[in-house]
C-alpha cells in the first residue's frame, strides 16, 4: 500500500474514532456505551504505533521536539485557555462556581506539571497518557535500538511483554499516579501492535468474513462483561489484549471500505485530521443542545447547564443524535474560523514585513 493511501486509511480510522468518542459522552445507551468502550480510544494508541519511525532512534532530541510541541504544549494551551475562558464559561452556568485570580494563577501553574484542570477538557487525559505511553515505547524501543539483536522483533516482543507485566503488577498492588504512568506500561501494546501491523501491512489481509468474525467476538465481549479501558483484574487484562486485535481489525477494514467512496472518505479524513479540536471542544458544544433541551422540558432548570457530559433527562436515542451532530460540527467550525483568523493573520504580517524591507 502506497504511504498516501495508508495514511487516508488512518485518517479514517482516527475519524471513526472520534465520531465513537463524541457518541460515547452523548449519552447513548448503556449497550452501545459498553461496546464503544472496547476500542475506540485504542485507535489513537494504535495510529501513535502505526506512525513510530526508526529515524527517531537515530535523534532521540527530533523525537523529543516534535512530541513537546504536538502533546505536551497541545495539552498546556488548550487547559490555560479554558481556565482563562471558565469564568465567562460559570456566568452561563457551564459550570457551577468562579475562579479568583489566585485560582486562574495556580490552575495555570499546575497544567504545566501535566495536571488537568477544566472539567469541559476531560477527554485530554489522553494526552497525558499519550506522552507516558510514547515515553516508555520509546525507551523500549531504543534499548532495542541499541542492542542490534539478530532478531529484533522476538526482543521487542519480550521487552513490551516485560513491561505490560510491570503494569498490571503496579496496578494490581494499587500503584496510581496522576500521569497515568502505571496503565502507560500495559498500553505500549497498542503502539506495538501498531507498529508491526505497519511493517506487516502488505501480508494483513482483508477479508469481510473476518471483519464480521471480529465484530461478532467484540459484540459478545460487551455482551458477557463490561471493560473499562485497562481492567484492573487480570482476566480483564487478557481481555484487552483480544479486544485490541479485534478492534483494530475491524475498524481498519471498515476504513479501507470507506476510503472507496471518495465523498465518504473526504468527511472522515476531516474528522481525522481535525480530530483535535473535536475532542478538545464537543462537551463544550454538547451545551448548545443542553440549552435547547432545558428550553423544551419545564421541569429543568438553568442549573442543568452544568450537568456532565450530558443532561441525561429525556435523553434518548434522538437527543444522543443532536449531541452527537453538534458536537462534531460546532468544534469543526471553530476550527475554520479561528484557522482562517490566522491565515489572515500571517497574511498581513508578511505583507507588513514586506512594505518595511522596500
């Protein structure tokens, strides 16, 4: 597969994904909730695995740039914003009390330590993981590096098996820190099996029977037991591993059908690539059909405002549509509104430069 075509099936696939996350916080129903639950945020593990690159181990300090000004400053700008933003956020009753100004000071100080702070950028925890997750892959994988072996994969093999070990033995015994670095261990699997299903590309193949098979195994892991992200028992950690593989499969195979329909792959690779402002802004624009909602029924008050995600009265499967519309929409409109800002932006500050060397 040529690397443009493989990177539309990602896009794709983040776009999938961000659709089933959005979905997810709607309040959907308890079944589609639980199946959701499986894998979709393993597919952002997965795309991280898919898009490791070997020359990061020839310069550890590339690696490093790239991933504090794409994670790390990511996460810092977007919390700083929205502490900045919660005030005029409470006068619409979005959330329940006022920041003072020694409160604005101290949350700002705090994102920088990596510690979230607004309720309306929950989702972002991913972000923390995401850097704890390509900390320990890349130190794995430069060990690796280092050592050479004949067989690279069968050691790259034992020392992920090595470190998901580690993890369940810090989260069996209760070891928790705020930057989720002990489920970090356990979640180097996904960028793993990323990683060889994109150096194995060629040789995976594409069946619908097997994507049905897939789908069928998820469907009765859902139905049989429930799974948080990483299962703090050990049935639940062999669990996740099968629910990867099935997931990842399956939703590869959808995008791959996807990508066929020029129109239909146009809109999921925009929600791809664009996956960031919808995953920093849809509980933000869930409000706007909160507000709707509380003008409907009479027996909600402007304090339902601040319900989170979602206000769950009457929600049903109609409602989960509008919160799911809006909150795709609204964040990609956003996005070109304060994209097209700055072009213009950088527009007349080029022509300004441009005027002042004449």
């Amino acid at each position: 597969m040529s690397k443009k075509k493989s990177n539309e099936v990602l896009s794709v696939m983040k776009g999938l994904a961000i659709s089933m996350i959005v979905i997810f916080h709607s309040g959907c129903p308890a079944w589609l909730f639980i199946f959701f639950s499986l894998f979709h945020i393993s597919v952002f593990y997965f795309s991280m695995g898919y898009f490791f690159k070997k020359e990061y181990l020839e310069n550890p300090m590339d690696f490093v740039k790239r991933k504090f000004k794409g994670l790390y400053l990511t996460f810092v700008k977007w919390q700083i914003a929205f502490i900045l933003l919660h005030n005029f956020l409470a006068s619409l009753h979005i959330y329940e009390n006022q920041y003072s100004l020694s409160d604005i000071v101290r949350r700002c100080f705090v994102v920088c330590k990596l510690v979230p702070s607004e309720l309306m950028l929950m989702p972002f925890w991913y972000i923390i993981s995401a850097i704890m997750c390509l900390a320990v892959y890349f130190v794995i994988r430069y060990a690796v590096f280092l050592l050479k072996p004949k067989c690279e994969n069968l050691l790259l093999t034992v020392f992920v098996a090595c470190s998901m070990l580690f993890g369940v033995f810090l989260l069996e015994s209760g070891f928790r820190t705020e930057l989720y670095l002990e489920s970090s261990f356990v979640l180097v699997y996904i960028l793993f099996v990323g990683e060889m299903w994109h150096r194995y590309e060629e040789k995976i193949k594409m069946n619908a029977f097997v994507a049905l098979f897939c789908f069928a195994l998820l469907i009765v892991f859902s139905r049989f037991r429930g799974l948080s992200f990483v299962s703090q028992d050990f049935w639940g950690y062999w669990q996740y591993m099968v629910v990867t593989i099935l997931g990842m499969y399956l939703v590869y195979y959808v995008s791959k059908r996807i990508c066929k329909k020029e129109r239909l792959k146009r809109i999921f690779i925009i929600l791809g690539n664009d996956s960031l402002y919808i995953l920093a802004l849809h509980i933000l624009a869930f409000k706007l059909v909160s507000f709707v909602k509380n003008l409907i029924y009479d027996d909600l008050t402007i304090k339902n405002m601040s319900d989170f995600t979602v206000i769950l009265n009457y929600n049903g499967i109609l409602w989960c549509c509008a919160y799911t519309i809006v909150g795709i929409a609204v964040p990609l409109v956003i996005m070109y509104f304060v994209e097209g800002i700055k072009q213009k932006s950088l527009r007349l500050i080029n022509n300004l430069f441009s005027l002042h060397k004449r």
